[in-house]
C-alpha cells in the first residue's frame, strides 16, 4: 500500500508525534501562566479611588470631562491601570472643611484617597498649625478607615513672608513622615509659574494645565496604586 506523502508506516507516524506535540504546545501557549495572568488582570475589579480636594481638583471653571479626577482616570487607563475615581473636591474648601466632610465625602469601599488640600489655608493667611492639625485628622481617620494616602503637597506664596512658609510648607513632609504615607511635594509643579497654563485669575489651571498636572504626577500616582491591595474594602 503507498502512504501519503511518500513515507512509510514509520513516517506517518513520526508526523502524527509531530502534530500531537505541536498542538500540545498551542495549548499550552493559551492556557499557560501569561495567558492565566492576562485573564486575571482583564477581570480584576477597578480600583476604588477618590480625589479630596478643592477647586484645583474640583474643576474650578472647567467642563466636568476636564477635571483632574477624570483627566487622572484616563491616563491610569492608557497605563493598563483600572481605577474608578470619584471626584471629591469642593471649590473653596479648606484642610479643616474637607477633614469635617471626608465621612460622606469618601464613599464605603474606597480603597485608597489622594489629598489635595491647603492652598485656601495659605491664601487665607490661615495659621499653619490649624491647617497641619486638619490634614492630620484626615490621615489619621482614612487610614482608620484601611485606605491608603497620597498626600499632594503645596508651598506658601513668597509675599506671606519666611517665617510663615516655612511653618507652612514643612506641614506636608512632616505628615507624610509621621503616617507612613506617600507624598507628591508641590501639586502644582510645573503650572504654579506657567501663566499660559493658568485661568485668568492666575491660580486655577487651564483644561491643558489640568493634562500638565496629571503627567507630573502620574508616575507618584502610579507607584502609589500598585501597592493599593486590590481585594480589600474600606470598612
């Protein structure tokens, strides 16, 4: 009898062992660890995050699709990074406004919190130490709460004088200290001194000034989420 491909019994079925491992080794390509790694990652739930803040997060004179929680959101997104982020901010609001507010403001299940909080204390001239005892009583209730920090700092404008920026601005690397919480040292850098990324007043960022923000700060950001344990929930 003639075989195919002009071989014998032997060949036949050296090509049959041929097949099977071949097709052994697709399987093992779809059904592997990278591939079980894939999945998994594709079906983790988002992460819980939420943005307390004031008009410089809030979207002070922006349209609601350009404020910094959803800018934020979208760029963790193009990074493979899922997170749900509420926008937790109050145009006007202080560090003692959002710590008397973070209970309803911070919704159940959030997992982890960045705080943007201050410059409305600086602009008021508001005494340091109430601004540092109000930002220390909102560390201290979110990480009773087993949600994590990322603590976005500002500096005093120069006019207030140097004994006042100084009590000011070591408020947040002191903070960050004494918790153990991440810190990004100047929410504003790169459009604090940019008058083309800023709104007519000259305090609040543009849409593109939000987008520049948003880049500064994204690398904190994202080295700050990854330690964020994905299954746990606020209690």
């Amino acid at each position: 009898m003639r075989l195919p491909y002009g071989g014998s019994i032997a060949g036949v079925e050296r090509l049959t062992r041929m097949f099977l491992l071949l097709m052994g080794l697709t399987g093992l390509a779809l059904t592997g660890p990278s591939g079980a790694a894939m999945a998994e990652a594709s079906n983790a739930a988002p992460l819980k995050l939420a943005v307390l803040g004031d008009s410089l997060t809030a979207g002070y004179g922006l349209p609601a699709s350009a404020a910094f929680p959803v800018r934020l959101q979208q760029a963790l997104k193009e990074k493979g990074i899922a997170a749900e982020i509420v926008n937790a901010g109050v145009s006007g609001d202080t560090a003692s406004g959002g710590r008397d507010r973070i209970d309803w403001s911070i919704p159940q299940g959030t997992q982890a919190v960045i705080v943007e909080l201050g410059a409305n204390d600086m602009l008021r001239g508001i005494e340091p130490k109430v601004t540092r005892a109000a930002l220390d009583q909102i560390i201290q209730r979110l990480k009773a709460r087993g949600i994590d920090v990322l603590l976005c700092g500002m500096y005093a404008a120069p006019n207030l004088g140097e004994p006042y920026g100084k009590a000011f601005n070591s408020i947040y690397p002191d903070l960050a200290t004494k918790y153990g919480v991440a810190l990004y040292p100047f929410f504003l850098d790169g459009v604090a001194d940019n008058a083309a990324l800023k709104q007519a007043d000259g305090l609040h960022p543009t849409a593109a000034g939000v987008d520049a923000i948003v880049q500064r700060i994204l690398p904190a950001v994202e080295t700050f989420v990854k330690k964020v344990p994905p299954a746990r929930a606020a209690l």
